[in-house]
C-alpha cells in the first residue's frame, strides 16, 4: 500500500518573482519595473479602443501585458502594455496558443510610460519593434499627455491632448481624439 505525500503549497508573497511581469533578454529573464495604475489603466483604455476598431471592421484583436516573442537574429520576447494584430497575421477564428510567449508579429505596439521606467530601454524596445517588422509604435506619456507615433525610427510625431491619434496604415480609419485619453482634471 502506498501513501501519497501531502504537499503544502508555498505561500504567495507580495513581491515573489512568479507573479512580477518579466521579459527574454538573450535567454536571460529579465524581470520588469511594476507599473503604475494610472499607465495600466490608460493601456487598457486604448486596447479598449483598438478593439472596438478592429472588431467593429473585422480587422483584428488588440491586448494588453501579452509577451511576444519577435522575429529578430537575436533573443527577445518583448510584452508591451498593448498592442494590436490584424487578422491579416493572426487569422480570425485562430486559436491563440496557450503558449507564455506568443509567435505573431503585432501590427501595433504600445508602450505606456511609468515612473520607473527609463528612456533608453523604452528606445531600445521602439527600434528593436521596428526592426522586428512593426508597421507603427506609440509611446504613451501620461503625466505629459502626449503621444509620440514611431512609423519608422526616422519618421516620429509627437501628439499632444489637443491632437488626434490615428492608425496610419495599420488601422485605416481609425481616429481617437486624445483629449479622451488624457480629460482634463473634473473642477474643485
């Protein structure tokens, strides 16, 4: 007769490296900075967007806090606070894989600015998305309420709250004025 050994499961701490968000870097796992909820929330708001679009025109899927793993002749998997896909690179009725790191090549990559995080990493992933295949990067600032669209690494434009962001020619069509991202703050 055997005896099955009672496990007792390891308690979960505020802080364990299983549950912080990370990234491959050369092999390694690179652990990420925590966000801030202002910039989680302002990703969800604009996948929230990107969706409407892409389902409204049968186009494709955006998602946020996803780890892709990008075409480059070096190691990377890279998780943006969103991005987008069309159906175009990922067919429609496709299962996603139940994979840690999804193969396709987003059409869209966003990245929205925390505290924490620093400048020079910030253009590392904008050149290495644009390397990759990227057709249109946005790098979100909340606190300065602006956007700077990367179509190319020489190509950039820089948003403020007064202008419309539009999806070039990954997203034709689509227009969000970014007044509704960044609203003014309500009066006292």
């Amino acid at each position: 007769m055997s005896t099955a050994e009672l496990l007792t499961p390891k308690p979960r701490l505020w802080g364990d490296s299983n549950d912080r968000d990370y990234e491959i870097v050369d092999g390694d796992r690179v652990e990420m900075p925590p966000k801030s909820v202002d910039s989680q929330v302002l990703a969800s708001d604009l996948a929230y967007h990107l969706n409407n679009y892409g389902f409204g025109k049968d186009y494709g899927i955006a998602c946020v806090n996803v780890l892709f793993k990008l075409p480059l002749n070096v190691d990377r998997n890279r998780r943006p606070d969103a991005a987008f896909i069309s159906y175009g690179r990922w067919a429609k009725n496709r299962p996603v894989p139940p994979t840690a790191s999804w193969e396709v090549l987003p059409d869209l990559f966003v990245e929205v600015v925390s505290p924490l995080d620093q400048s020079d990493e910030i253009e590392t992933k904008v050149l290495e998305y644009l390397e990759a295949g990227a057709l249109l990067v946005w790098i979100v600032y909340p606190r300065h309420k602006g956007v700077y669209v990367y179509e190319s690494p020489h190509k950039v434009c820089r948003l403020t709250r007064d202008d419309t962001l539009d999806g070039v020619v990954v997203l034709p069509g689509f227009q969000l004025p970014l007044i509704e991202l960044f609203p003014d703050p309500p009066a006292e």
